[in-house]
C-alpha cells in the first residue's frame, strides 16, 4: 500500500511497452547461435554485443524466478528454511525481449567461504557467475550463458519497475539510509539476511536467459557423481574407487560422449571449486552426444586456499579425457599462455574488475597442474590410447542441427 501511494504520489508510471523485435537485437542472435558444438560461435560478434546490451540497457520489468515463485505457497516464514539465507535472485527484463538473471553481491571479493561450511549452504556469490563465464570461454567449452557484472539501481531498477507485491513488500530502508531487499521464501524471511545498496546502487551478475522451453526443451539430468545433501551421508562415489565401472554399465554413459562431456564438467568444476553440482541440463535438439550447460556457478571461488580434489572424480576413476580438453589444458601450462594470466586480462573486461582476487587466480594454475597430474596417473597406469579420446576430428554439424526460433 505504502509502495502504491509513493507510486501514485510521485506520478510514476510503469515504462512504455518494448518495441516491436528487432531480428538483429543479440539476444535474438545469441539464441539463434547456439549449436551442437556450444552456447556460441568462437570470436562470436554477437556475445561482445550482448554482453554490452545487459550492461547498458534499461530495466523495464523486475520479478522472482519461476522456481522461487513455484516455492513460494510452501513456505512458512516462521522457520528457518536455509540458515544461511543463501539464495537471493531476480530476472530482469529488457528491450527486445531480453532477459536476464540477476544475483546480487552477498560476499565480498576477500572473504573466503568458512571452513566449516557445508556446500550445500554456502553463499552464492555474482563474482563466480561471472568469472566461471569468462573460465569456460576460456577453455573452449563455451557451455555457460553469456554472463556480465553490473551496477543497478535498486529503487529505480527493481522496485520501481516491478508489479510483484511480494517483491515491493520485501524492500526497506536500512538505518544507514540504504535501499535494501530480501527474499521473502522460500529460502529466508529475516532482513538481516538482505542485501543493501549505498545506498541505491548494488552489485550483481547479469547472465543471459537460454531460449524458452517451449522453443529448445531441455532435460535435467541428475549427476552420477552427485553428493549427498545431508551432514553425514555418503554415496556410493565417495566409498567406491570402482564406481566408474558401474556407470559405464548404464545408458547413457556406455557409449558416445556423455561420460567424456561428464568429464569436462567435473575438470571446470573442480578449476572454479564448485561441489553443487547436482544435475547437468542438455538440449533435447542435440540428441544424447550434445553438450552439457554449465548452469549456476555461484558457489565457486569460495576457497581459494583448498583444492577439493574429490571434485576429480568422474577423471580419476574413469580416467578418460577429450584430446581436445588436455590440448587446451597443457596449453595454459605453459608460462606464455598461464590460466591465471589469460582469466585476469579476461576478466579486466568486465565492468566489475577486479572480479576475482590474486590469490583465487593463483589457485587456477596450481589446480591445473593437479588436473594434468591425474591425467599422467591415467595414461601410466591404462596407455595413452584408453586415457585420450580423439575429439579433434568431429565432423561439421549441419545446419538443421541448430536451435530454430521464430520471432
């Protein structure tokens, strides 16, 4: 009510409906880019124009996630649902029908994750969205959605703009005349749990949406190599050293690429130190041999003091990689062509730099040793001819292999 008179009282309007779509807009190109082989095209135009887009186009609308929204009827904010109030995110809207998620700066660049910290309840930090972006164009994955940093005005980006009530009723002003807002459920209901701008302004990542479902319908598949959520279980993984042997058994991880593509994720994974990662998405269009998305890298770059080598799974009990993905890796081993010395001049693009700090970028080149170390372990104990896959002759996709939009 409060937020409906300020409205009305300040003669504040929602902004005019966007403009028709325009067929070069680049969340268009983006989409129509996607193909069997990544998200986009090498050296793709169309990201750089992308990534400006979110950077400098104006917000038109502002609401809670679809998977938030699904939540929201379950929620008692009489409980404590996540302790550490986690989980904080918001989809923006944009001219030519752009879209974006949204996740606020919960952490500071210096903090380390705790030690004593479970994964499952660590914060989710928009500085590892968006160096695990620039990682993953690194590496020639090119899995994860175009991701940017961003300063946005809370109150005229968010509040201002947004006709969810619950969003409006969960905005204050904090007594040190900040502007500030918090999740309502299902994950915390406590203002000591928001976020804050100073007093408008608030950092955040800006990953670009995928297609619609209805346009690419994509499958969530859980991980075999998946953790167990709970403080003292255990999976069959973490006991097993022979566990690869089981998968290999099971469709689709007895033929094809999919173990291999598993293998990559894990290799990413364990560079950025993200132990989340319960399911892996793929679109349908691709068939089984199609790529993985490399979907909400929040939770890495937490430690960068720690090496959790039991990330490694999926290569050091299956001991197989892509040709491909070693070429790469034993390329940024090399001194001229460092991992940490390609991200840090990548991540100067962005316009949040410094993204990360040294000592997180350090920890990318001593965790790419110990990748090529499991590697050499592999190849001494089975041969080079089982360890390395040939990848590096696949032939072209053809054109009916791309994702087909309309407008």
């Amino acid at each position: 009510r409060r937020h409906k008179l300020y409205r009305e009282e300040l003669n504040l309007t929602s902004p005019a409906a966007p403009l028709p779509l325009r067929p070069d807009s680049s969340w268009l190109q983006f989409h129509l880019g996607i193909s069997r082989d990544g998200l986009y095209p090498r050296s793709s135009p169309t990201i750089s124009r992308l990534l400006q887009d979110m950077q400098d186009f104006t917000t038109i609308s502002a609401d809670y996630s679809q998977d938030e929204k699904a939540l929201l009827g379950a929620c008692d904010c009489s409980q404590i649902v996540k302790p550490s109030g986690v989980h904080l995110k918001l989809v923006l809207r944009f001219q030519d029908f752009g879209k974006a998620m949204f996740k606020p700066m919960r952490q500071k660049r210096e903090e380390e994750t705790p030690e004593d910290f479970f994964y499952f309840v660590d914060f989710q930090r928009h500085n590892a969205e968006i160096a695990a972006f620039h990682l993953d164009r690194i590496l020639d994955f090119r899995r994860v959605p175009p991701t940017v940093g961003r300063l946005i005005n809370v109150t005229k980006e968010i509040l201002e703009v947004t006709k969810n009530e619950i969003l409006q009723s969960v905005f204050f002003v904090s007594p040190a005349s900040n502007v500030c807002f918090f999740a309502k459920c299902p994950y915390m209901c406590k203002t000591e749990y928001a976020v804050c701008g100073n007093p408008h302004l608030l950092e955040g990542s800006l990953s670009a949406f995928l297609p619609s479902l209805n346009l690419a319908p994509r499958l969530s598949i859980p991980n075999p190599w998946i953790r167990s959520y709970s403080f003292d279980g255990k999976e069959e993984w973490e006991v097993n050293p022979l566990y690869c042997n089981t998968v290999r058994e099971i469709y689709p991880y007895s033929n094809g690429n999919r173990l291999l593509n598993i293998v990559d994720m894990a290799i990413f994974d364990f560079l950025i130190g993200n132990m989340d990662r319960h399911h892996y998405e793929m679109f349908t269009k691709f068939g089984d041999d199609g790529f993985l998305l490399h979907l909400d890298n929040a939770r890495g770059f937490g430690r960068h003091s720690h090496d959790e080598t039991s990330i490694l799974a999926p290569l050091s009990q299956c001991c197989i990689i892509k040709r491909t993905t070693l070429l790469r890796l034993q390329l940024l081993a090399e001194p001229e062509y460092q991992l940490s010395d390609v991200m840090r001049e990548s991540l100067l693009q962005d316009p949040l730099a410094p993204v990360l700090t040294e000592p997180h970028l350090l920890a990318l080149d001593r965790r790419l040793q110990l990748i090529l170390k499991a590697v050499r372990k592999c190849i001494d104990t089975h041969g080079e001819a089982k360890v390395v896959a040939n990848d590096t002759m696949q032939p072209e996709a053809p054109a009916s292999d791309r994702v087909k939009l309309t407008t």
